[in-house]
C-alpha cells in the first residue's frame, strides 16, 4: 500500500529535484534513498555495516579525548 506524503523544499531543492531526477519520478528517488534508513532490514544492514568498520570505532573512541582538550583549552 503507498501513502501520500506532502513535503516543504526550499525552493532551489524543488528545483533540483524536478531538473535532475524528473516529474513523475521523485517518490520513487525519494523511497529508494529512505528505505535503507527506516525499514528494520535497512537498520539491521547499517548496524552490521557499521560494527564491521573498524576505522569507525577508532575515531568514535577519539572524539571524547578530542573534546576534553578543546574544552581544557578554552577554558585554561
């Protein structure tokens, strides 16, 4: 079953849209982009992805470090 959804754009994204993508065709472009992000096998997918990544896991266990010293700086 598909719903109706109504959408504010600015109007240069509007415009965008209808130029490169095409009347007719943004649902479709729009629900491809949307669907890996809300659907639990699209969840499932990204965290899978994302625990694989290795290089991920370094810079989140880096960005705490990195602020405390931006904050000790600012406030030294």
């Amino acid at each position: 079953m598909q719903k109706t959804l109504t959408m504010t754009l600015d109007e240069q994204a509007d415009q965008g849209l209808h130029g490169v993508i095409g009347r007719g065709k943004i649902g479709q472009f729009i629900e491809r982009l949307v669907r890996p992000h809300v659907t639990e096998a699209g969840l499932e997918a990204s965290y899978q992805a994302l625990a694989a990544d290795e290089q991920s896991d370094l810079e989140a266990a880096e960005w705490p470090q990195g602020v405390g010293s931006d904050v000790a700086r600012l406030l030294g």
